[in-house]
C-alpha cells in the first residue's frame, strides 16, 4: 500500500480549509463555549507518551469538567481500573487534547492545551460527591478550542437509530476469550452492576 509521506502532496489532495474552519478556533473559553463546555456529561481525553497514545472515555452526571477560567478546566479522575495510562503520559508528556459531546448534539466541540495532574486537597475536595473524592484532578490548559464538522455523527446517525448494542460481546466475555476461561464469563457480568454502583464515585 501507498501512503502520502509529504504535507504538500497532502495539501494538494485536500485543497484550503473554509473560513469557518479557521475562524471558528479561539485560544480562551467564549461565552458561547463556555456554554457548551459546562453542558456536557462526556468527554474523550487524548494523550500521548513513550509508548504511544491513549484515549480515554470521561463521563459525569453533571459537567465532566470545572471551568477554573478563561482559559483553565479541571477533569477529576474518578474512580476506574487503576491501569492510570492517561495519567502517566500527562507526567511525562503534557500535551492533551479533549472532545466533548453533548446527547443530541451532532456538534463535538474539541480542546487542545496541555495539562498536569494535581493531588492538593484543595483542588480534590471541590469534587467531592457521597464523602469521597477523586485521588487526582488533572488541570487543562486550553491552547484552542472550537467545534468540529457534524458530519461524523451525523453519518453515523448517532442519536437517531438508538441502542445499537444488541449482540455485542459483554465485557466479562471479552475477559474470558483474552484469558482462556479463566477470568470473566457470566459471573463478571452479573456481579459488574452492583461493583459500578458501589464505586462510582
């Protein structure tokens, strides 16, 4: 197979962006992403260290971030798997990059910054839900924001078409095809719901 290895050929293929494209972009937080920032419940973190890159879902039941300021966000790092990839590439590399969904919307709206992660109780404890806290609260600093083209979501008709799971493979049988029977299967599907509820935050 045949890859484009040169940005001018690149370019040539995709002609110059529209103005909305590029003016679309700003470098702090609008009122009007400010807006939008503090609706969503769902973000991707992206990041990117020595053994490559890592995405990473983040969700709340209310704003997944706190707006610190113009041009600053706090992402708690709630409860999970402990497996802390995203965090450890944030250590040793602080560039991020966030996309945030809001159900129903067929607009993304996407930051890039880098960050760093805080463990100071002053930052923790304003995350505090049900007496616990998060061990850690990652501190984003926005370079630029803006939203991204619709069409993914609206090609993939996300909102529209419903629950599209039936038939997946459930996390415990996935566990038990990688181990060969000797983690997962049923039991860990039964058991999950009731070991969410009890950490989730």
């Amino acid at each position: 197979m045949e890859f484009v290895e040169d940005i001018a050929a690149l370019e040539t293929i995709y002609g110059e962006p529209g103005a909305s494209s590029i003016r679309k972009v700003a470098c702090v937080l609008t009122p009007a992403y400010r807006t939008w920032i503090n609706r969503s419940r769902f973000c991707i973190l992206s990041t990117v260290g020595p053994e490559g890159t890592d995405a990473t879902p983040r969700g709340d039941d209310g704003p997944v971030v706190l707006v610190l300021g113009q041009k600053t966000l706090a992402l708690p790092d709630w409860h999970g798997n402990n497996r802390i990839d995203s965090l450890r590439n944030i250590v040793r590399d602080p560039r991020v990059s966030l996309m945030f969904m809001v159900a129903g919307s067929n607009n993304v709206v996407r930051v890039n910054g880098t960050a760093g992660v805080t463990c100071e109780f002053d930052m923790t404890a304003r995350f505090e839900r049900k007496g616990r806290q998060p061990r850690s609260v990652i501190i984003v600093d926005i370079e630029e924001i803006y939203f991204q083209c619709a069409r993914a979501l609206l090609r993939a008709r996300l909102w529209v078409d419903g629950d599209q799971s039936a038939g997946l493979p459930t996390a415990g049988e996935i566990l038990s095809e990688m181990t060969d029977g000797t983690v997962g299967g049923v039991d860990y599907d039964q058991e999950w719901p009731d070991r969410a509820a009890k950490t989730m935050w």
